[in-house]
C-alpha cells in the first residue's frame, strides 16, 4: 500500500461535502507532477485529505477507490483522475503549523512543496499524522 496527500481548499471542495456526496473523482489537476502521482495511485491506498489556504490542515482520509483515467473535465488526454471515497474523520485536524513543528515529520512534501497538490507521504509520516489528529 502506499500513501498520500491531497489539498484542497475548503471553499472550493471541503471534506464535509465529500463527506456529505461520498465518493469524488479527483479532478483538476494540472501539474504533471502531481498528474504523475495520480498515476501511482493503486486502489485501496490511503490519501490524507488536506485544506488548504484556509484552516491549512489534514482533516481527514480518504481511501482510493479507483484507478487513473481520463480526466472527464477535459478532452486533453495528459490529464487525468482518481476515484476516493471518505475513509475517516480526524478526531482533530492537524495544522500546518504542527507539522512543521514536529520533528518526525521534518521533511515531509507538505512542508518541502508546498504547492504540489497531489504528493506521496512516507508511511511513518502518514502514522504520525492520524496519530496526531486521534
């Protein structure tokens, strides 16, 4: 299994909307990048659900349920999607701040691209995570 972030703004698409529709293709990406690790997904990994601007924090998981394939808000074939389904809530958000603040987590993406929206995490960094949000 492997694992990963994804950040979105909250006024955009929250984790209570998804929450609330179930299931989401994860669309709009447009960073190869980020495209790339989209393309890695495999179902059943783990995805830490992040918001980002506003509140800038992991506020849940999210589990992939589908594999990479065309994205269908474009016709252009680089660009693609994964299907997610919620997987749990964290009992409390963890910030940005604490996890620049946290020495295990010193060299997670997050903090070391924080523009990238889509990137994998390290398991310990992903078990440190929901350990601090439990």
């Amino acid at each position: 299994m492997n694992y990963w972030l994804v950040k979105s703004e909250p006024h955009k698409y929250s984790w209570e909307k998804f929450n609330q529709e179930g299931r989401t293709f994860w669309d709009g990406v447009r960073n190869y990048q980020a495209r790339n690790n989209l393309r890695e997904m495999k179902e059943g990994d783990l995805v830490l659900y992040y918001h980002s601007n506003e509140g800038k924090e992991v506020v849940g998981i999210a589990k992939v349920v589908k594999e990479f394939y065309q994205d269908p808000t474009t016709d252009d074939k680089n660009w693609v999607v994964v299907d997610l389904v919620p997987f749990e809530t964290l009992k409390n958000p963890v910030t940005l701040e604490t996890i620049k603040a946290d020495e295990q987590l010193q060299n997670i993406g997050l903090v070391r691209q924080g523009r990238l929206s889509v990137m994998g995490v390290k398991r310990e960094e992903f078990d440190r995570i929901v350990q601090l949000g439990s």
